[in-house]
C-alpha cells in the first residue's frame, strides 16, 4: 500500500512536466524566447529525470534550467 501511495504523486508531477514539455515546444521566435522556452522544457525535463531517479527534483529543476537555457540562446531560428 504505501509503494503505492508514493508512485501516484510522482506519475502526477511526470504527466505535468510532460504537458508543460509539450505546451512549450511551440515557442520561441527571437532570442529571448527560445531562451525563456529552453529554460522551462530544460527544468521540466530534469525535474522529471530526478523524480524519476529519486534524486532532488529542485536540483534538477535547476540544472535542466540553466543547460535549457543555454542551449535555446545559443539556437539560431534561420534553417539556411
């Protein structure tokens, strides 16, 4: 019984990190957007990753962030 009073929050936060994943794949026309979108898919994405493994979702919020982030500023929106 508590195994699974444990699971239903984690599949709680995993199904919301993949909606939020998905409402935010659209997004992002000019520097500051990709960014802001890297950002979010980034933290949500490894707060997914640390739920799912059992490490510190808030640490993995962060880093997810900031590696997001990095890569939707370094992003060029031009496909030539």
């Amino acid at each position: 019984m508590h195994t699974q009073i444990m699971k239903t929050p984690r599949v709680l936060i995993l199904s919301a990190i993949a909606a939020l994943t998905l409402a935010l794949a659209g997004c992002g026309t000019t520097t500051g957007e990709r960014t802001a979108s890297g950002a979010g898919i980034g933290a949500a994405v490894g707060a997914g990753a640390a739920a799912a493994t059992g490490g510190s979702v808030t640490k993995g919020a962060v880093i997810g962030g900031g590696v997001g982030a990095a890569t939707g500023a370094a992003t060029d929106i031009r496909l030539d």
